[in-house]
C-alpha cells in the first residue's frame, strides 16, 4: 500500500494519505465497516445552518463591529 503520511510543522504526524485507487479496495474489502465519505455527507445539518443564518445576520446588522482575525490569532499566541 503505497500511504503518504502528512505531518504538521512540529513533524507530527497529522493524517495520512491513500490513494484513490487503494481506497476502493478498502472499502470493497470492509464494506461492513460503514465509511462515511465527505462527497456523501456534504450538505450541512440544520443546527448547523441556523448557527451561520444567526451569525450572518448579526453581521448585516452591524458590519462594522468586527475584529482583525490575524490580530486575533496574535492575542490568543500571547495569551491576551
């Protein structure tokens, strides 16, 4: 099995990738196993809707009270 495995900047391994090709020889081999592909679950829940319909009518409703995000990121990396 040819795996590539991909790493994060630390080295850590982070996931790994198979081939498409030897991924549907898994899935025939296991098909008992049940594995949920992304391609077949790419509709979001309704929970999930409604949380970004609120979030994005907040941000109608005041488009100017948002923050940096990379300031943001740069609070959270010192802590602030």
């Amino acid at each position: 099995m040819n795996l590539q495995f991909i790493h994060d900047t630390k080295g850590n391994t982070t996931g790994v990738f198979i081939p498409i090709e030897e991924w549907q020889i898994l899935k025939a081999k296991y098909a008992d196993l049940q594995i949920d592909e992304i391609e077949n679950n790419s509709e979001l829940s309704s929970w999930q809707k409604e949380i970004i319909d609120v979030r994005l009518n907040d941000y109608y409703k005041n488009p100017n009270d948002v923050g940096d995000f990379s300031k943001l990121l740069d609070d959270i990396e010192k802590g602030i």
